[in-house]
C-alpha cells in the first residue's frame, strides 16, 4: 500500500555530483523529487530532462520526478547521484563533456560501449575503500578531461560505473572476479585492465593511461581503429558479443 508519511515528516537528502561534489537538501517528505531535478539543473546548468537522478543504495533509477521523496525510500534520509539521462553522442569533434554513466544493466553497457571511443568501466563494491577510492578518481578525473579537451577534436573518455555486487552479468562477460576493477575499452576491444589492489594508486594509474590515450588523440587527430595506448595486455578478457547473462 502507499507509504504513510507524518506530517510535517522531513527528508535529509545528499546529493552526490559526477564532479565528487555534494550538497545536502533539507525538503519535506512529501515533496515532489522533480524539485531535486530543477535544483541540480540549475546548479549545473544544464536542462532538467538531460538529468537522471539514481538513489545509491537502491540503485533504483528516479524516473517518476512527480513521485514524493517519501515514496522514493529517501526519507528520513537518503543519497543520490547525478548521471546523463542519454547516451552522449561521442561523434568526433564536437567537443562533448566527459561524464560518468551508471549502468543498470548489461544493454546500458553495450549502449555506452558502442556510443564511446574509450570507454573505462569502473566495478567497485558499495562500502569498500579501495572501490571509493577508485570511484572517486574516476570523478576526479572526468572534471581535469573536460577543461582538457576543450577545443581540441579528440573524442573524450567515457567513465562508466558498474557496480559489481548488482551487474554480476557484466562482470562475467569480461571475467572479472574481483573490485575495484578498471578495464579499458577502444571501441569494443579490451585494450587494457588494472586490478586495484592495496597499495596500487588508482588514480595516477588510470590518468597515466587516460594521458596516453589523450596525446596520442591530439597527434591524430582522432584515434585509429588499431589504437594501442599501452595499457597492461589483456589477457583473454575479450568482449563476448553475445547478450545472454
């Protein structure tokens, strides 16, 4: 049956931006969470319906903006993130921001595969330090590559975030039994993999191989379909083209 929500019943929620930025929204339970849309939009800039908002325990996308936060599972408190609410359109040239994409299923990954160049697909565990870790650099990193690109015609990096306990489908398709994890992808080819083990600075280790990637694009003008940019040899990690789980 519909959630009971007393009245005058509060909601703490955190709102977690690709950015690694965050604010904290103090609105009433019953309140539409399309006001948590037209806030982030206007925080960043951007139109309301490009957004996607996705409780992070949960993983529930927040689709419904006239549903109340109550019914949402977020009161008294609750976290979200901020993603696209489309694929980017990765056409060479045209400068697209680089972003983080959460997926939700194995045909998102396919989609943000296919839609990509480089694709770098993050798989971390909730309330693990090493996948915080890892997911924090991931953020970090999309924000240096967006004012790094700027007016330079080289299709950006893609981030893509999979949580490894929920998308054990896709972990399988590359056979990865463990996060944090990063593999990366040019176009639909395993071109490289780092397994983030203590000790291992994962954020210097994956803008090494995003700079690498980047200067080669530069001297290209566009990455070549033979692209190698020297990240650790696969070791049979190859894409299977097959959607079955």
């Amino acid at each position: 049956g519909a959630q009971q929500v007393a009245t005058g019943s509060r909601c703490s929620l955190k709102v977690r931006y690709p950015s690694g930025e965050s604010d904290v929204l103090t609105l009433p339970a019953d309140q539409d969470i399309g006001v948590v849309y037209d806030h982030v939009a206007e925080k960043l800039g951007v139109a309301a319906s490009s957004l996607l908002l996705v409780a992070l325990h949960s993983r529930a996308k927040l689709e419904d903006r006239f549903a109340s936060l109550a019914s949402a599972g977020l009161v008294p408190q609750g976290v979200v993130t901020v993603s696209s609410a489309t694929v980017v359109d990765m056409k060479q040239g045209e400068g697209k921001v680089v972003s983080l994409h959460t997926v939700s299923s194995l045909a998102d990954w396919s989609t943000l595969v296919a839609a990509s160049v480089l694709s770098i697909g993050v798989f971390h565990q909730q309330n693990d330090a090493l996948s915080t870790q890892a997911l924090e650099a991931a953020s970090s990193l999309c924000d240096e590559l967006t004012s790094d690109i700027a007016g330079i015609p080289v299709p950006p990096p893609v981030f893509i975030l999979v949580d490894f306990d929920t998308q054990k489908n896709i972990a399988r398709k590359y056979n990865i039994v463990q996060a944090p994890y990063i593999l990366y992808l040019h176009g639909r080819r395993v071109v490289g993999h780092l397994a983030c083990g203590t000790g291992v600075d994962v954020r210097s280790r994956v803008k090494e191989q995003v700079d690498k990637y980047m200067d080669f694009s530069r001297r290209r003008l566009g990455p070549s379909a033979g692209m190698d940019v020297g990240i650790e040899a696969d070791d049979g990690n190859s894409e299977n083209e097959s959607e079955d789980d």
